[in-house]
C-alpha cells in the first residue's frame, strides 16, 4: 500500500482520508513511526502507527472492480429487513461500519428503497445521509467518474433503476 504523503486511503469509520505526514515518536514501546491522516469530509486528523495501517483497516481507493461491485449491490433488490426498528437500525449500522463500500452500498440501498415505501425514521435518514456520502466521497476519486456530482448522480440513478 502507498503510504506517501498526499496519497489518499479509504478508512473504515471516516471515509476518504489523505495522508499529510509521517513522524517518528518515542513511546514507551520505543520508536514508532506514525501517519498523520486528514479526513476529507471535516478538519479531523488522526494519528495512526504506520504498523496498525492493516489492523486498522486503511485500504486503497475503489478500482474498476470495486466500482462495479458498488454499482451491483445498489442495483440488487433488497433482502428482507427486519420489522423491528432498533434491529433493523443495528443491521445498517454494522454495514456503514464495515467500511466495505459494496455493504455501504446495501444499506444504502435499502433505505432508500424503505423510503420510497414508508416514511423512515430520523435515524435511519442520518444512517442513509452518512452512507451516500462515504459512497460519493470514494467513487468520486475513480478515474472513470470524475468528481462529487457525477458520483452522486451515479448512486441517484443506479438507485432509481
């Protein structure tokens, strides 16, 4: 994985991050190189061992692969959610937390679905608010999409399909 600074990773609970520095530090466990990562979407930054990159679970940007992978799992019809609310709820938050866009993707998709048939709760619209945005953010940065708006776009019509 490319750990230069200004390369851009995907974290699992932030979305879009790009990596501004790297440091060493002395620790009680001795020297450790850290990264120092800016979450795209606010002005948070984090620090991260260089040695926890994979534990944490950073990982590249989508490829053409990963791209269609969303766009299938936005195109698939839902599965049975459950009727609970609180269980329902629980399923969405375990998929946004993932950081797997094609699960993103799935919750994604069924509240929007669930929204077209029923009114959803405040809840779930801040889950489904939460996982457009980490989908666009990272589709955005394909080759092949070509900004925020296309990537929008892209999910809206896949969505409306």
């Amino acid at each position: 994985m490319n750990l230069d600074i200004g390369h851009m990773l995907i974290h699992p609970h932030h979305g879009l991050v790009t990596i501004t520095s790297r440091a060493m530090r002395t620790t009680p466990a001795g020297s450790v190189e850290f990264l120092t990562l800016t979450v795209r979407t606010s002005d948070l930054e984090l620090q991260i061992p260089v040695a926890n990159v994979e534990l944490i679970g950073l990982r590249e940007v989508i490829d053409d692969a990963g791209l269609q992978r969303i766009v299938d799992a936005l195109s698939v019809p839902p599965g049975d959610d459950p009727p609970n609310w609180s269980r329902r709820y629980k399923n969405y938050e375990i998929k946004l937390a993932s950081g797997d866009p094609a699960r993103v993707a799935e919750a994604v998709r069924s509240i929007s679905d669930r929204q077209r048939e029923k009114k959803i709760s405040a809840g779930e619209k801040r889950l489904y608010l939460r996982g457009m945005e980490m989908l666009a953010t990272e589709i955005a940065q394909h080759p092949a999409v070509g900004g925020l708006d296309k990537a929008e776009r892209l999910i809206a019509d896949t969505l409306a399909s």
